[in-house]
C-alpha cells in the first residue's frame, strides 16, 4: 500500500540481521520493491522505506538492510536505536550463519 501518510501514522524502525550472502537484501527488495534482485552484494548499510496498514493504523516501516560482513558489526550497534523491530535472517543450509545470530 503506498497511500500517502496522515496525521494518525506512525513511524517504525527496522532492522535486518544476519551474516552475509543469507538474503537480507533480497528479501528487504521483495517486500519494499515487489520482485526479487539476484546477485546482489550488500558494501554499506542501506534502509528502503514501506508503508503498511497494520489494523487501520497507517505505518511507515524504515527497514535497514544492515551489510552482513563481520567488519560492519561494530557499525550494526548504531542502528539499535529507537528499533521497533529485528528481522533476523540466517540460511537454512548454513549452521553457522544460524550460530552467528
């Protein structure tokens, strides 16, 4: 839904966890964007935004996509404030990437 936001939305923030190459970005694209982006590699955080209607009450969801490298999990502690809500992402085929959540 993409209808314009009124005096009675909200606004949330949400964040995207999980080691790289698990699919945060292409499922982050899917639900922003409706189609899926395939070989794609997150470099830097990035955020899309989504507007929702959650029980009659318009809401405007902020979803990070945060980079999955372990380089950037000292930035990750930055975008904790003021989260509504935490995805976390791992691949069903990797017991690693489930360990490092």
């Amino acid at each position: 839904m993409t209808e314009t936001m009124n005096v009675s939305s909200k606004r949330m923030k949400v964040i995207l966890l999980g080691d790289s190459d698990v699919g945060k970005t292409s499922l982050l694209t899917r639900f922003s964007q409706g189609y899926f982006h395939i070989c794609y590699q997150m470099i830097i955080p990035e955020y899309s935004n989504k507007d929702v209607d959650v029980s009659g009450v318009k809401v405007k969801l902020q979803i990070w996509d945060t980079a999955g490298q372990g380089r950037y999990r000292v930035i990750r502690k930055g975008y904790y404030r003021d989260v509504a809500g935490i995805v976390i992402v791992f691949d069903l085929t990797s017991k690693s990437s489930f360990d490092n959540i």
